[in-house]
C-alpha cells in the first residue's frame, strides 16, 4: 500500500474476512443486522459476513445471479438481478419483491448496479454482461438495442437518464447528490475503449454534462464508493484507487486478488469493504461514505 494521505488508519492493513467465491460482487453492510452482504454471481449466492462473529454464511442461493445492491431508507435492499433482468427489493423480512424489469415493451438487459439518490429514486446501470456471459445469467438478446443508465421512482417510472457509455457498470453519487459517477468497463470484453469514470451533473430526474474523470490503468474501474468528503474509491484489476473531486489520484491500496466493489460500514462506517475474485476484505479508514 502506498499513500500520502491520512486517508488509512495508522497501521491498518489488508484483512482477509472471507473467501471461496467464484466472483465476488455487490458488498453491503447492513447495521441493523451488523453483516455485510455480498454476490457470488457464478455461484448463484449471496454470502453474508458477520462482524459480530467473524463468520461467513450462504444468505440466499439460487438468486438468479444478483450484482450490486443498495440500502434504502426502510431498511429494505435494492438489487439487480441478472438472471430476472430487473431491479428488485429485499425487504427485511426477506420477502422478494420486482421494482421493475421493463423498459416500455422491452426488457432490461442485466441490471448490474444500483445508488439511491438524495430524492429516493433508484439510479441503476443496465450492461448486457447477464446475457452475454452464460456464467452470470441466461443468454439473451438486447431488446432495447442498447446499454444505459436508468432512474427509477415511484411517481415518475423508469427513465433513462444517461445514453452515452458502451458498458456503464458501477454508479455513486457525490454527497451533495449533484454529480454522478459512472464507470464504462467496456475494455473488458472489447467492445468499446472504456476503462474510465464519467462525472454527469444532476439536476432533479435529469443526468448532463458527461464527462471523463479518471482512468484505471490496470484492469478495470468496476464498482465505487464515494466518501463524505467527495473522493471517489475505485476497484481496479490491482487493488483500490482514490481519487480527489478534480479526479488527481490520492491513494492506492494494493489488494491481492483482482477487486470488482467495495463499500464503506462498519459500525463507525468508517471501514472499506472490498469484494475482490474469491474473497471479502476490510481495511481501516479515516472517512466514511457520502
């Protein structure tokens, strides 16, 4: 790990909290249950992690391959479903329930990643990597002819909001919920040059002003997080990357498997979750989510 910053607690190192995943994805900490909840998507499972013993356990198998999820104000989880091809919620209770899988008369692709915004709307990416890849959900077609980001709201539906990434996958906003971010991973499966993070500027229902903040180098900018203080933390094919609001790089953290997401919890919120190939990791920090 190298850093300038204060931006890791003096001494905090890398820890190993889990393993046995085939592609670990989708990190959640959820206090009330103080776990943090993470997919396996080949493996067809969502695994839990519990602080208050350590341990690891199956949550739910044959998900139909959830990716990325979110903590809405009720308490309930937001996720995406590749193999549903929908966005969908989690209630407390563990009743599943589908927020939506249709865009007009077509179907969503794969919904990969999900924010909630400071309205309550649910923004979400949408790749094809569910029916292209047999091994994260069930082969399919794109029935919009397209990839995009959507926002979702009870009173509105669903809306597209952002059209201009070939392969948009992990999403956060800033604190003040005025910019959004969004990684373009199209690299990966070569089709497209994307191996960035975009910045849109948001204003209500509505995303403009794409434009590009940082690149990763070594593999891909796959999920992120924001801080409180507007720092973006981006997996990478090496570890995690931090970068500043203008998009200089602060701080990189050296992980030793390829990292795809991460989060922020913990019961002072200042821990980062790391969700990398095979395995949960956790580091200490000095700052928490926005």
């Amino acid at each position: 790990m190298t850093t300038d910053t204060d931006l890791i607690r003096p001494g905090a190192a890398i820890e190993l909290l889990g393993s046995g995943a085939t592609w670990s994805e989708g990190p959640l900490w959820i206090p009330d249950e103080r776990v943090v909840r993470w997919s396996d998507i080949p493996g067809n499972r969502i695994l839990r992690w519990h602080a208050s013993t350590g341990s690891v356990e199956v949550h739910r198998d044959e998900v139909e391959f959830t990716n990325g999820r979110a903590l809405d104000r009720d308490g309930s989880v937001v996720q995406c479903s590749h193999g549903r091809r929908r966005l969908e919620r989690e209630a407390p209770d563990g009743t599943v329930t589908e927020i939506v899988a249709r865009w007009g008369e077509n179907r969503l692709n794969s919904p990969n990643d999900v924010a909630v915004a400071p309205d309550g709307s649910y923004w979400f990416t949408d790749p094809d990597y569910g029916i292209v890849q047999p091994h994260e959900g069930h082969p399919g077609v794109r029935e919009y002819g397209d990839c995009r980001v959507f926002r979702w709201s009870a009173q509105d539906g669903l809306t597209a909001v952002i059209d201009d990434i070939d392969r948009p996958n992990g999403i956060a906003f800033s604190p003040d919920g005025r910019t959004v971010y969004v990684t373009d991973t199209a690299a990966g499966l070569g089709d497209g040059p994307g191996h960035w993070i975009r910045a849109y500027d948001v204003d209500g229902a509505r995303a403009s002003g794409g434009r590009h903040f940082a690149s990763i180098e070594v593999g891909l900018p796959d999920g992120i997080a924001v801080d409180v203080e507007g720092r973006v933390w981006s997996s990478a094919g090496d570890g995690v990357h931090v970068f500043d609001r203008e998009g200089t790089e602060l701080l990189f953290i050296a992980v030793p498997e390829v990292v795809a997401n991460l989060c922020f919890g913990g019961d002072d919120g200042t821990d980062l979750f790391i969700a990398a190939t095979s395995s949960l990791y956790r580091i200490r920090t000095s700052t928490r989510a926005a």
